[in-house]
C-alpha cells in the first residue's frame, strides 16, 4: 500500500521550515513535530531574529507541540529536524519524553551524538540520515554563502 | 577589606528564587546572573506553571539576561544557580558563552558533569559547592514533602 505520509515527507516539511530560517538569514535548521500523521507544531531557526541562543528550531517546535497538546510530554510524537540536535535540544527532547526523534544531515562537530544517546529519554527512538543530502546542502549553501 | 558581594551573596539571592518555586509547588531550582556586582536578572523554575519542559531557572535567567544585554553572549557575566545544571542548560549556557557558572548542590542523576565540563564552553569558569548545604536541603524538603 502506498504509504502518503512516511519520514520523507515530514523531513521535507521540515526543510521547508529551515528554508524560513534561510530567508531569514539564519542558520537553516527547521523542525515539525508529528502525532497520528498530523504536523501539530513546525519551528525554526530564530536565534538572531530573537536574540536568544535557545531558539532552535527543535525548542521551538518542542514547546508549540506542547502548547498544543496541553501536555508538557510529547509522548506518541515523533520531531523530525533537519540537523543533529545540539546537546541543549537532545537535553529538551529528553525531558520531554519525545518518543521519536528523525533528524536528516549530521552535526559532527555541534550535535549530540558526540556526547551519546544517553543525552535522550530511554524510551525515544532515534533515527537519522533521512534526506541528509538535502539537509546537509542546506548547511553548505548558507555557510558558503556567508564567506562569499 | 570587607567584601560586600561574593559568591556566597549572590547564591543567596538565587536561593530566594528557588524559594518562589517552591512556594508555587514547582521543584525548588533558583538562578539569577550577575554583571558587575549587578543582578542583571532572576529566574525560577517553572516547567509546571508553564507547562514547559524547557522552563528550567537557568534558562530563564539567561534569556532574560540577554535581554537586558540585547546581547545574546553573556560575556562578562556569572550565572549563579542553586543545583548543578541538566545537559539542556548546560547546552544553552554554552551557546551564551556565560564567563562563569557557580552552582549549589550537586545533581548525579540529572547533572551536565556526568558528560563532562564539554557540555560547557571552553571559555567558561566553572565553580560548584558554594551554599551547598542549603541547596540540596532544598530539593531534600521538597522530595520529603511530596513523598509525606
């Protein structure tokens, strides 16, 4: 059976929202969190906009889902992100019982997975590599862009 | 010669803070941040009143010291929290690039120390233990209460 809403689609939601970021002239990453096939919040990258160094796109996706839901637990969600999360967003999505984390491009030199899976909830899953290239060039473009 | 604010002074103030929380039934964690003597903000958690896993006092603290700032770096400033801080602030006190950190009581479940000081920016100061008794009475009178 044709499967309409699988981790690509929701990865590319989530490009879209890093492309915000990028418009915006901010580091593209962007996020949506996902529950029953639904997209209940979508953040992006707005730490210049904002001022603020917490304001990823995984933070602010986090707490509209929670918002949202009414429910500062986003168990049966699953937050797809375009970058490895930074160790501050893999510490939020643990408290946060997320239940699945999908991220596309990876961050060896920023992201969480430097410092383990044990930064996540036990419970959440985790699977990444979704669209990387896509993801990734996001990256490359705007930092090339950025020096050029 | 008689030094009016030091360490001891300030994680005072951020016990005051902790004290807020607790008196609104939120786990007693207080923070302010400091710049030239100055108290530049406060924060306290509030992850229930918010319905916010990210509303932890650091972070609080930090964002509204940012916006004291309209810096987003808190270079030249000490976040003094009662607790040892979770990986999430951790993370969003590096990315603040915070000169110093002073916390209270140590945290050996929950702590950023068990993935060690890189969670923290290589800049960073980092001291702990000051007021430590009071602090971790803190959490102690809280947990015992709940449990009673």
């Amino acid at each position: 059976m044709l499967k309409l809403y699988d981790d690509e689609f929701f990865m590319r939601q989530a490009i879209a929202q890093a492309n915000l970021a990028a418009a915006d002239g901010e580091i593209p990453v962007g996020a949506v969190v996902v529950s029953n096939d639904r997209i209940i919040a979508r953040g992006h990258n707005q730490t210049e906009r904002l001022n603020d160094v917490t304001a990823h796109a995984e933070i602010i996706a986090l707490t509209a889902a929670a918002n949202y839901l009414g429910d500062k637990y986003l168990h049966d969600c699953t937050l797809y992100v375009t970058l490895e999360p930074c160790p501050m967003c893999a510490g939020a999505l643990a408290w946060g019982q997320v239940s699945r984390i999908v991220y596309g491009a990876n961050d060896d030199k920023r992201g969480f997975m430097r410092f383990g899976r044990e930064l996540l909830h036990p419970k959440t899953k985790l699977e990444f590599g979704v669209l990387h290239e896509e993801c990734g060039a996001l990256m490359t473009s705007f930092f090339t862009g950025r020096r050029g």
